[in-house]
C-alpha cells in the first residue's frame, strides 16, 4: 500500500506521565496532517486537554494514562511498587489497541513511549529517547535486567524513532539515547521533536524571566510552592506558566508576576523568544522547546527522576545550561547564575529528520 491518492488513517497517543509527550507529538501529528492523513488522537486527563486546545477539529479517543504517583519522597520506591500495575496497563492498552484497530480501520500506529500500543496487524512506531535507563546507583545489579525488559518491550514494534541527533557527543539526551547496543528493532535517530520553530526575523530578548511548571503531581505543585515563596526576591518581571491546562482558577501573585495556568503554543513560543531566561524542568521535551529557540534555561529536575537528574548535570557540564536541586532551590541564586549561563554562545539547531521518515514509513503500508 502507498500513501498516494489513499485515505490514510493514523493513531498517535502519548504517555500521560506529565505533558512533555503530548506536546513532542505536536510536531508529529503536523507532520501527518501536512502529508493528508488523518490523524486520531488516543490520549486522557492533561494531555487531552492540551492537544484539544491544539487540535479542536480532530478526533479523539478517550485512552486512560497510568495514573502514575510520584509521591513526595522515595520516587524509586513508588514506582517499584507500581510495576505490576504498569504492566496490567500495557496488557489492557495493548487489547484496547486491536478493538480500536478493527472499529476504526488504523493504518498505523506511533505510540509515544506507551508500550501496549504495537500491533502484528498493522505498522507501529514508537517513540522514545529513553534506550539506556537511568537507574540509581544502589541499583545498578538490576540494570542488566531492567535493559533486557526495556527492549522486550520495543521488541513488537516494527521501528523505534528517537528524538535525538545520531551522534551522542553532540546529542542532547547523551546516553540516554545512545546505549551500547541498540535493540533489534530499526532504531531511526529523528532529530529533536518541539512544537516550536525559530521565526525567520529573531525576536529582542527581554527582560522577564519565564518560569514554565510541569510534570506528576505532587512534585508540580511542591516545586510551584517553593517558587511561591520566593518569587518576591526576583527584582524584574517574572512569567508564570502554572502547566494546568482546563484548570480556570488563578492564584494571587505580586505586581511584578503575571501568571497563566496554561498556553497554546503559540503563546509560550512568544514568550520563549521574548525571555532573557528560562526556568523549568530538565524534562526532555522542555528541554529540546528550550534548545529548539536557543532560549537560556535553568533547570531544577524532578527530586528523584534520575533522568532528570542525568540531563540537568550533563547540560550544566558541558556550559549549555545551569541547575539546582528542588530540596536546596533558591530562585534568585538559579536565576543569576541562568542569566550569566544564557551569555554563552547557544548550540546550533539540528536539521529534523521527521518529514523523511514519515514519508519513507507512509509509503511503506
């Protein structure tokens, strides 16, 4: 089957662990639109809200997330006891996926790091920076098995697509997205994946700071209570992006704040170009939003997300951003040292390779 002239039929869902996965799709399913297929969107919760707000006019279908817990302390822990969890989610998205297969006549699949979502019947993608697992160091016995599970899992799709650059020294995820041994799947390097693009005239920077929150509950609101605190001691306008898109009350903030519980892209790409510096989590897709606009950050990881926790120390290492942990975050230091950080030369945007391997997978059906 080829994609010329046909009604092609295309499920994208997103994992629901925060709204970096909804908002890395964004590019994808412009990508597909631009291409004619029609695309369906299998998502729930905050992720639904934000690419309804993106895509009034497509058609989704209600996908519940995995209802992860992160908890205040231990995240290692909580996610441990969760396991059999997970995989009975797998095990029912995986059904879901063939009932939704024959109702609504998919010609593929990609799935955004949700392993259930791969199909013999038709062609699936997934895609995921994450081939080599960042584990706490009293865990490293386990690694060997924890990457032998990681790539059973990417074993039933038919090519695995990762947001990153093929060479890890210039790369942004390191070895995250650069394991030793690739799994058995065609593994594709794409390019980043954000919704954002540098216009062709550059916008002045400005003086604001824009702080953007995301990420699992509680450690969201923890970290927005911190900031909180201490936004008073931020001597110059501040940008407050709360990431609770459909949540309509606003919290009083001082005159120097102005604070939005959510905006479409458009709006933040503005506000990303616009800002003398941005403070955020060091999840993967902030950060590809944030080198993708060669917009200066400062990162403070999720406590306990080792991933997290590898990018902010890998970027700061090499001079590309700077950090701070939540437990010792002062504001007003993060911000300093950020804005002298942001003086640096940015790195240079990568060309994507999303539009040829759409084309080459479409045409493959």
């Amino acid at each position: 089957m080829t994609n010329d002239k046909l009604h092609i039929k295309i499920l994208i869902a997103p994992l629901d662990w925060g709204l970096g996965h909804a908002t890395r799709c964004i590019p994808v399913i412009d990508g597909l639109l631009q291409k004619g297929a029609e695309v369906y969107i299998a998502t729930a919760g905050a992720p639904e809200k934000l690419l309804r707000t993106e895509y009034p006019k497509l058609k989704f279908l209600h996908l519940p997330g995995y209802g992860i817990y992160y908890g205040k302390n231990g995240m290692m822990w909580q996610i441990l006891r969760q396991i059999p969890g997970i995989r009975r989610h797998i095990w029912t998205e995986h059904a879901w996926l063939q009932q939704t297969i024959r109702q609504h006549g998919f010609h593929g699949v990609i799935s955004d790091n949700r392993y259930g979502l791969c199909s013999s019947r038709i062609p699936s993608v997934l895609i995921s920076h994450q081939l080599n697992l960042q584990l706490p160091s009293w865990s490293r016995i386990a690694r060997p098995l924890v990457q032998k599970v990681l790539y059973q899992q990417i074993a039933p799709f038919g090519e695995c697509w990762v947001p990153d650059q093929a060479s890890e020294a210039n790369s942004l995820a390191g070895r995250l997205s650069h394991p030793k041994k690739l799994p058995e799947v065609p593994v594709h390097h794409i390019g980043w994946l954000s919704r954002f693009k540098q216009p062709e005239k550059p916008l002045p920077r400005e003086n604001p700071i824009l702080i953007c929150l995301s990420g699992p509950e509680p450690q969201r609101s923890l970290l927005e209570a911190q900031i909180m605190m201490q936004i008073n001691e931020i001597d110059q306008p501040v940008w407050l992006v709360r990431g609770l898109p459909g949540e309509p009350v606003l919290p009083p903030v001082p005159a120097h704040v102005t604070v939005y519980n959510h905006l479409p892209s458009a709006q933040l790409q503005e506000l990303m170009l616009r800002c003398s510096l941005l403070v955020c989590r060091s999840g993967y897709s902030s950060l590809m939003d944030a080198f993708s606009l060669q917009t200066p950050i400062a990162c403070v990881p999720t406590p306990g997300q080792t991933e997290q926790e590898y990018l902010a120390q890998r970027l700061e290492q090499k001079g590309w951003a700077t950090m701070q942990n939540q437990d010792t975050l002062n504001l007003k230091t993060l911000v300093e040292n950020g804005k002298k950080q942001g003086q640096n030369k940015q790195r240079e945007v990568p060309v994507s390779k999303l539009s040829e391997n759409l084309d080459r997978w479409l045409k493959s059906f």
